[in-house]
C-alpha cells in the first residue's frame, strides 16, 4: 500500500485553489478543496489555502507548484500510477488555459500513457486530458487527432457532471469549435449557444471558460458574415482574457475573422499586436509566431503592401524550417504563400526559385506522397500564375497528377 503524501495534498490543494481563483472558477476551488483534503488534515492545509488568496497576480505559482506535487505523488504511489497521471493532467490543463500548447500538450500525452499502462479508467482524468487535447488539435489545425478527442471530453463529461455544470460547458466549447473548424458552422453554434447558457446561468463560474466560448461564438459569428457581431464578441472575450498567452491566441483567432470578412488592415493590427506580445512573452508557442507571420504576409498582401507582404512570408518560411525541418507540411504551405505573393509583385525570378524548392520537397517524397503531391501542385500553380502553362504542364504529366 503507498504510503500518505500529506505534504503533496496541501501543496496541490494550494495550487489548484490559486490556479481557479486566478480563473474565477470559485465553485472549482472550493470542491476541489474538499476533494483533495483529507478530513483530519483540513486545518493543517488552511494557512497554505489563505496564501493561494495571494497568488492571483502570478500564474506560474501554482504550476511551480504542481510540479512539486508531481514529484511528490511519483515518491509515494510510483512514476506510474493513477496519481501520477492525475498530476501531469492537472498542470497540462493549467498549461492550456493559459495558452501554453507546447508545454502542455507533452504532459497531458504522459497522463494518458499512464493510465493506458496501468489499465486504470479513471474516468475524471480521462475527461480533463482528452479535453486539452482537443482544444490543442482544433487550435493547431490537427483536425484528425481532434476528431477522437473531442466526442470522447464531451462524452466523458456527460457521465461524470450535469448539464449545468462550468465543465460541461468548456466540453461543449470544445466540441462547438471543433464542428466550426470542420465547416459545420450549424453544429458548432449549437453546442456553443448550449455552453454560453450554462455561464449565463452561473455567473463567474468560469470566467476563462466563458472567454473562450465567446471567442468561438465570435468565429461563428464571423463565418456567417456577422462581423459587427464578431467584434462585440470577441472584445467581451479579449477583456475576460488574464493569460498574455492565451491573448495572443486570442488576437490571431481575431486576425482571422476579419482576414476573412475583407478587413485586412484591421486583421494586420491585431497581429502586429500579437508579434510584439509574443517577443515579450519567453514561454510562448513557436507554432503561434509561424501563423502571426502568415497573417501578416496574407493581410499585408490584400493591401497591396507587397514587399511587406514578402518579407513577412520569408519569415515565416524560415520559422517553419527551423521548427519543422526542411520539407514539411508547415514549410510546403508557407513556400505556396511566399510564391503568390512573389507572383503578385511580380517578381517572376523569385516565384520561380520558390517553385523550384516546392518541387524539390515532392521530389523527396514522390508524388503518391500526399505531402508530395501538394508540393508539385502548388509548385505547378505557380508556373501558371507567372504565365508558364507549358513547364506546369510539363511538371504535371512527368509526375502523373
């Protein structure tokens, strides 16, 4: 039988009662207060849960914490138990609402590990790590793995609270964002309507959670062509947003909906703002500077800023390959944006270089590569736009597209 770990279930009762208070989720605090305090030991914990009061101006408190909580749990139960996995989805999940997928999203795949080795259900668990991967997959744009991690937060939330409940609605945000990013707008409001009662209906509950269901309800808003509804949204979002993190997430998805609603200048804003954030920000996701200059060199190109437009794709190409490694899906895609652009400046010696480096990743994959094959299409649609219908040709029939 393990041992007790008093120490680990203060210190993890301090952390996660200062990472709620942080959030506004005051119903959570105090139930996992009771959860994770022994009857005997509730007294011993109370100074320390005073002082978790304190920490709402500092988020990495209560992950410093967590971390030495996980330590703790691994001495007393083993590096592979239920309690372990417990911790590392614990201190995933703070990761990602704060908007720190690159450091949460290691930990949470750890805790599924675990309880797949140790055969455990744990069905709480289970339910809070699949629902940080989902929203990681959906934010990322890896439709494929969100597609089993969304139906299963949702489907265990639905056995394990109400339908009321603050953690039905963040499952249910989830689900709604990732039905919107799969083009089934009608769905996603459906689920997202559903949530935002459920905040409506307990008033500060939740308040990172209510953010993020409006940041969503904005995107739908948007898809629809509601942009004046987009931006009401998406402001009651932005001021609800406490993580600098989460709000550079949160001015790309801005970003995005105006791109799409025609206004680039506005969409240029909101990412220059993000640009500079995110160079303040020491922990910030790399994916989230890839797509800022993406945005830029879109948004600067719909206005005619080509040379700004340019620069900021080159940028973006060279994050990707020093993230990804040449001839990758992410640096495919930014070379196929670098080339319009250098065909829109008509800068053809350029476009032409890039279309070759297109065609040298479909080289290193062949074209029954699916990687492979998008790269000698869109090195093929660069020919044509600069005019070379016969080299596109050419291209398409010597690798059989």
């Amino acid at each position: 039988m393990a041992r007790p770990c008093p120490k680990a279930i203060v210190l993890c009762s301090v952390a996660w009662l200062a990472a709620c208070n942080r959030a506004g989720r005051w119903e959570k605090a105090s139930q996992s207060s009771l959860d994770l305090f022994e009857k005997g030991r509730f007294a011993q914990a109370l100074a320390p849960g005073e002082e978790a009061l304190t920490m709402a101006d500092d988020w990495f408190k209560p992950a410093d914490l967590l971390k030495e909580v996980v330590v703790l749990v691994q001495q007393a139960h083993g590096a592979i138990s239920g309690p372990a996995a417990d911790g590392f989805a614990r201190l995933g999940t703070l990761y990602v609402e704060w908007g720190l997928y690159e450091q949460a999203e290691p930990l949470l795949n750890r805790a599924g590990a675990i309880l797949s080795r140790i055969g455990e259900p744990s069905p709480a668990v289970r339910a809070s790590l699949d629902e940080g991967l989902c929203v990681i997959a959906v934010d990322t744009g890896r439709l494929e793995a969100a597609r089993q991690a969304c139906p299963a937060a949702l489907g265990a939330r639905q056995g394990l609270v109400p339908p009321d409940h603050p953690d039905m609605a963040r499952a249910l945000t989830a689900m709604g964002l990732y039905h919107l990013r799969s083009g089934r707008p009608d769905k996603a409001e459906a689920h997202l309507e559903a949530a935002l009662k459920v905040y409506e209906d307990t008033p500060g509950a939740d308040v990172q959670g209510l953010a993020s269901a409006l940041m969503a309800s904005a995107e739908v808003k948007a898809s629809r062509g509601d942009l004046a509804g987009a931006e009401e949204a998406f402001g009651r979002a932005k001021a609800r947003s406490e993580s600098p993190y989460a709000t550079v997430k949160a001015l790309i998805r801005e970003a995005g909906f105006e791109l799409r609603g025609g206004q680039a200048r506005k969409a240029a804003g909101a990412l220059n703002e993000a640009l500079a954030l995110h160079a303040e920000l020491p922990l910030a996701d790399g994916f989230d500077r890839e797509i800022i200059l993406l945005g830029l060199g879109e948004s600067n190109a719909a206005q005619g800023r080509l040379d700004d437009a340019e620069h900021f794709l080159a940028r973006a190409v060279e994050a990707a390959e020093n993230r990804h490694g040449v001839g990758t899906q992410e640096v495919t895609g930014a070379l196929r944006a670098l080339g319009k652009a250098q065909v829109s400046a008509k800068r053809y010696g350029k476009a032409a270089g890039t279309a070759r480096r297109l065609r040298e990743i479909g080289d290193s994959y062949g074209p029954r590569n699916p990687l492979g094959r998008r790269a000698y299409e869109s090195a093929a649609g660069l020919y044509r736009s600069m005019g070379s219908r016969a080299a596109a040709e050419r291209l398409e029939r010597a690798k059989g597209l």
